[in-house]
C-alpha cells in the first residue's frame, strides 16, 4: 500500500502522523492507516481525543490524483475512512500543519476541530480537475460557512489561507508556534472541558436559513456561463450545494454528491484536466539533470529592457521577493517603464487583492538603473529588449564583459536563435531562452529555450526560477518560433487561407470560441493591432506571402484593428465587442479574387480541424525532432500560454481523444488538396498510427 500514518500516545492524546512524501494524498496505505489509528485509540480507554496531522510539506494534498481512472485499489476507501472519523465517540481534532486541499480538507471537516497553521492554505480545488469534492466537502461546507460562501468556494477552487479561513469559520483557531504541539494542547484544552464531539453534519442552521432562497443558485449559474463555459463540474457543484440546502437530510445530500461525483469521474473533461495535471508537473523535469544537482543560487536579478515584457518580469521578481534590477539605457523609458509597474500595483490594491504595505515592499525590491555595469553581480539577467537579433547579441556582448562568473544569462525572445545570441559571449554554457508571455505578470506559461551548449545547470536553474516565479515552465528546443509560435503560425496561416477561400471571419472566429478559445483569431488580431506586422512587413520591403495580404490591405485602408475601431471587424465607440463590417467582408472578398483564390463555403467542423490539425502536425514534427521532449509538454504551453481550452486537455491530447488515425487521414486529404507543406503529415503520426499507439502512450 503507498503511504502510511505513525501512531503515538502523547498521554490521554492519540496522534496521528500522515506520512506520504511530498504531499500526502489519500493513497492506500493513508486511508487504511487513518481507519486503523482511529480505531486504536477508540479502543484504548486510556485515550480521550485523537489529533490528526500531516508530516512534509502538507497536511493531506487531497485523493491520489493517480488513482482516478486506474484500477481499484487495496484498502478501505475515503468514505469508509471518513464514516469511520465521523462517528467516532473521542474528538478528533485535525492539526493542519501545510496544503489541506480536497479530499484533505474533507478529512478536516469530519474532525470535531480544526486548528491550522498561520501559512497553511485550505480548499477545495476539484473543480480543477473536472471534479467536484465527492467525499461529502458539498454537504458540510455549506453548513459551516452557507451556501453563498461555499459556491463561491468550490467553484473557483481558489485556496483559503488560514487566517481567512478562520474569518470564514472553516477553522476554529490558528496555532501559534509549533502545530503539533498546538493540536495536542488543543485536544487537551477540549478533554479538560468534557471531550465533547462537535459533527458538521448535525448543524442546520445555516443550510435552513438558506432554504426557500433560490437567488444564490441562479446569480452563481449566470455567473459560471462567463468563467467557466462549457464546464461539465461548475454545474454539478451548484445542484450539490442546492442538495445541501434542499434534500430532506445529510444523507440524502451525501448520495446527490455520491451520484454527480460519479458523472464528473466518467466524464472525458475530467480525464483531460488530470491530463494537464500530471503534464505540468512533467514539463518541469530536465533529463539528465537529478534532483541532487545543485543549481545556480538566485538571490538577485536584473531585466535589460524596461518596456512592457522587461517591466512586467521584474514585477514577477518582487511578487516572489527576490531584489532586481531594471536596466534601461533611455532614462523616459525607464521611468516610464517604473510608472507602469506602479499603476499595476495600484490597481491590485485597489482592488483589494494586495495591501498598500506589500505593494510598498515589491516596489522596493524593483532597482532602477541605467548603468550597465550595475547589472554584473546578480546572479540572473535576463534581456527584455525588442526583437532585434542585432541588438541581442550587442547586449550579450555587454553583459559577457560585465557579469560574474557563474550568473546565468537569458533572453527573453519569442523565436529568435538563441544559439546565434549564446555564441557572441564566452560562456555559452550559462546561456539560455527564457520565452515569457505578455502580460508576464499574469500569464503563467514560461518556454525554457535550450540553446546547442546550455547545461542541465543552466537548464535546470532557469525551470526552477520559473518555479519560484509562479510560472509553469517547458523546455522547448532552439528553433524558429520554439514550441508555442511555431505551432500558432500553422494556426493563424490556415485561419488566413480559409478567409481568402470563402470563409468569414465571423465565422472562423466563433468556430473556435465555441471550441472554448477565448477568442478566435480575427478578433484576437484585431484587438493586438493589424498594423504591427504590416510596418514591420514595409520595413523589409514587404511580403509576397498571400496569407498576409488581407491584413496589408485592411491597414492600406486605414484599418488597424480595436485601436482605430475596425479592422477585421468595426467597433462601436468604447465597445470592445467585433461586429461585422460589409466594407471589410469586401476587400477581402477583392484580394481573394486578385490572388486567385475560388471562394467556396465551407462546414464548421472543416474549419476547427483546419486549424487546429495544423497545430497537431507541427506539434508531431516537434516531437519528431526533439525540439519538444513530450507530448504533454506542447499541451502544457497551449493551455498556459495560448487560452486552449484545458477541460480540452491542449492540441495533442485533443488528437489522441478523435483518434488519430482520423486526424492523420484528414492531415493526408488537406495535403493531397493542397499540396501545402505544413500539411506533409509528420513521420512520427504516421508511425503511431501505424503502431496503433497514441502520444500519451509516447509520454508514458
Ligand atoms: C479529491 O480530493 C477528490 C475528493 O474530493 C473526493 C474523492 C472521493 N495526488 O505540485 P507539486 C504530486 S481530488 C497524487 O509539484 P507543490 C505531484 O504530482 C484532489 N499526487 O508540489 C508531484 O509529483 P512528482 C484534490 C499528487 O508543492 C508531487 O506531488 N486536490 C497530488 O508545488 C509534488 O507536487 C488537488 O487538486 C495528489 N492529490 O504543490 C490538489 N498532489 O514530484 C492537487 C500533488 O512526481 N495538488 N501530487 O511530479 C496541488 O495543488 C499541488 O500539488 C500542491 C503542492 C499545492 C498540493
């Protein structure tokens, strides 16, 4: 059995110790050793009170994730665990020491007591994971803190931190100093007073209050349209808390929550998002680097560049309070650039998700500077200049001559050569990418460029500064666009193409927001600006590739997108919103003509696999040249960093769940039409194919 739970008598005081490194889920061996621990000190007189604690990092992590999906396991299951807990005669008070989250926090609930420490955060985060809390979380929560407050809980999934959770009256104290200890005076504070049992289930008066008051159900149902569209769970979790409220008793809304945790489990967005899970966690391992290696020690940073990407990085240094520099060579720059990150604080604070003392302490923590020489002695830089490859390999010049020696170097660019920026210093070793996507304070994707001579150190130090930093990290290889624009090219040709081949925006656009894109492409570019790529385009002299043409002549003709409020569509004053526009539709129905496109219609279900098969072969051709180490890794980045749908589970899951014979067939038919290179279907879809394997079975 995986996991196990120590038993010692602390004189009247049972305590036990959860022991599953690193985070303690509900594994096996937990659930039978908690059965069996309370069942020891029910039998033993000399025992009044029992205290549950988790040894490591966490209190429980919740179920063994691992285990949804997989063949039953040995042991007693969560709820004969958890019946056991609840009925037992001696109080049971749970010492949260870290993470009590899902079927961690349901434990908590079926103790008499809960005391936490003042930095362990609780809450019930299934909804993550396609779930909803099955271990009775959506009957006793409600009761202990109403239904208004616990919809809001289950359903973001966010985590509590201890002492809101004890404004809440999800936690009955905050233990000062050691929580073992705390637990154990507490148990004894209680038997001192009588031992009385206090059980969730036996309270009604918040779940009666909330009887007959259907508004709670209704506001958060409307609300879960905009934050959670399309999402099996959400919907499930609003009829179990309606269970808790309405059913005849706590049984009956025990067996709802028993019967829609059921349909959660079974349902394919359930085994996507556990998909993403594991994924994440995955992408964030180097081969050949062990974890006893030791890293380059970050305690100071410095960002080259104070603009949007330089500016939000470094507020991703001071959110996790490491010190940094922020170098820019034009002194209005660098203030402007400072004056940004201070507005963003403000309005954090404003909206009372940070306190004005935090904000004053992240601030401190930003050094402005315009000398370069300033820079040398942190132990990463990373530049955040514009894209220029010129200009990157002046800098790395630079910062070769000035940093000391063992500091890791990184440059954030979006697809240039990172090995043609590594060979301008002496130490192409510490050289990397460090690909962050904007705004780099909000999104939580981060591409690892491994350049031809960077080290499983450099490597390694840079996903776990990633870490630090609060971002989901993938390493992607040294090419065009790395794992992320590569594949969004494909994507964005195809959407191109399709327009010129008869299709509308409108209708390309609202094909993939249905899919669950937060928006489609032709808005998407329309709210970032048309005229971008086409200045860039003129600088060069222009482009003979017809998928830009459109975009050239919509700004020929003064349309650049949202800025100027028509593009692709026309806006209304101060409204964001893409309405179609006649004069558009027009000039690209013109150029289709000019280039010599047939317009034709074409059916939903050709233009969501037109797009998004693009993406899967290239993603196969990633694959195929190592530029991307798993399949799950090229999901990781698209549901971080490109708004994929992760209920969807990213690109290559999703072609695994249609089958990938299937895919391949329509890859080949697009091909054969076509001729067009980027549908050449990739030699590993065909072996896969051919094996009647998939690319989960190539991660596993
Ligand atoms: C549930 O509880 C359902 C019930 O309501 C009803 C049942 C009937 N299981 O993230 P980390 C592994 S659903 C198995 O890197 P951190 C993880 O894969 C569950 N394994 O650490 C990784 O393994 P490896 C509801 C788990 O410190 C290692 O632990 N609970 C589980 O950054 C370290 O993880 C959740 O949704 C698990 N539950 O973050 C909580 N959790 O080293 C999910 C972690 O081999 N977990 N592992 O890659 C988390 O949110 C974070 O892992 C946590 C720690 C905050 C706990």
């Amino acid at each position: 059995m995986k996991g196990t739970v120590h038993y010692e008598k602390h004189n009247e005081i049972a305590l036990l110790s959860i022991d599953n490194p690193p985070v303690n889920p509900l594994s096996s061996g937990v659930r039978q050793g908690l059965y069996d621990g309370v069942t020891t000190a029910l039998a033993d007189d000399g025992i009044k009170a029992i205290v549950i604690t988790g040894m490591h990092r966490a209190f429980i992590a919740g179920a063994d994730i691992s285990e949804f999906g997989a063949a039953a396991t040995e042991g007693m299951s969560l709820h004969e665990t958890i019946h056991k807990m609840e009925a037992s005669s001696k109080p049971i008070i749970a010492a949260i020491n870290g993470t009590a989250f899902g079927g961690g926090l349901e434990v908590a609930l079926c103790c008499d007591y809960r005391i936490a420490a003042a930095t362990a955060p609780v809450g019930l985060p299934e909804v993550k994971l396609g779930l909803l809390p099955g271990a009775g979380g959506t009957q006793r929560l409600p009761r202990l803190i109403g239904a208004k407050a616990a919809v809001t809980a289950i359903v973001s999934g966010d985590p509590i931190l201890a002492p809101q959770a004890l404004e809440k009256g999800i936690i009955d104290r905050i233990a000062e100093g050691d929580i073992v200890n705390a637990g154990i005076e507490y148990a004894e504070e209680i038997v001192a007073a009588g031992s009385a049992t206090r059980k969730i289930r036996d309270m009604d008066e918040k779940v009666v209050a909330d009887r007959g008051d259907n508004s709670v159900f209704e506001t958060a149902a409307a609300q879960i349209e905009k934050t959670h569209r399309n999402q099996f769970a959400p919907t499930q979790i609003l009829k179990c808390v309606e269970a808790a409220v309405n059913a005849d008793s706590f049984d009956e809304g025990l067996k709802a929550e028993a019967r829609l945790f059921a349909e959660c489990l079974s349902h394919p967005q359930r085994e996507s998002l556990i998909h993403i899970f594991f994924a994440e966690r995955a992408a964030n391992k180097i081969p050949d680097l062990s974890r006893e290696t030791e890293l380059i020690e970050i305690n100071k940073g410095s960002i080259i560049g104070a603009g949007t990407m330089g500016g939000g990085i470094a507020m991703c240094f001071a959110n996790a309070g490491i010190p940094v520099r922020l170098y820019d060579n034009d002194p209005e720059n660098l203030q402007h650039g400072l004056e940004v990150i201070e507005g963003n604080y403000a309005r954090t604070v404003s909206r009372g998700r940070l306190s004005q003392n935090d904000m004053d302490s992240r601030m401190s923590l930003i050094i402005p500077t315009e000398d370069f020489d300033e820079l040398g002695d942190s132990d990463v830089v990373i530049e955040a200049v514009y894209e220029n490859l010129d200009l990157k390999k002046e800098i790395f010049t630079r910062l070769d001559k000035v940093m000391k020696p063992g500091a890791l170097l990184a440059t954030n660019t979006s697809g240039l050569d990172v090995d043609a920026i590594a060979a301008v210093t002496s130490r192409p070793e510490l050289v990397c990418g460090m690909h962050f996507f904007s705004p780099a304070n909000v999104m939580r994707l981060l591409e690892v460029v491994r350049g031809k001579e960077s080290t499983p150190v450099t490597l390694g130090t840079a996903m776990a500064l990633g870490k630090r930093l609060g971002k989901v990290s993938v390493m992607a290889g040294n090419c065009p666009g790395f794992i992320g624009n590569r594949m969004l090219a494909g994507y964005r040709r195809q959407a191109e193409l399709m327009i010129l081949q008869g299709a509308t925006p409108a209708q390309v656009d609202s094909v993939l927001y249905g899919f669950g894109l937060a928006m489609g492409p032709f808005a998407m570019t329309d709210m970032v600006g048309l005229d971008l790529g086409w200045r860039a385009r003129k600088m060069i002299g222009g482009s003979n590739e017809v998928t830009v043409r459109i975009q050239d002549e919509l700004c020929e003709m003064g349309r650049y997108g949202q800025k100027n409020g028509k593009g692709y569509y026309q806006y209304a004053e101060g409204d964001r919103t893409p309405l179609p526009d006649a004069e558009a539709d027009e000039i690209i129905e013109r150029v289709a003509t000019e280039v010599g496109f047939e317009r034709r219609e074409f059916g939903d279900d050709e233009i969501l696999k037109r797009c998004i098969y693009a993406m899967v072969n290239i993603g196969a051709k990633l694959l195929e040249e190592g530029h991307a180490l798993r399949a799950g890794d090229i999901d990781t980045v698209y549901v971080n960093g490109y708004g994929f749908p992760t209920y969807v589970g990213g690109p290559m899951w999703y072609a695994d769940t249609q089958g990938l014979d299937g895919v391949l067939a329509d890859i080949q038919s697009y091909f054969e039409e076509s001729g067009d290179d980027v549908w050449k279907p990739a030699e590993l879809l065909k072996k896969l194919v051919a094996d009647g394997d998939n690319f989960a079975a190539l991660d596993a």
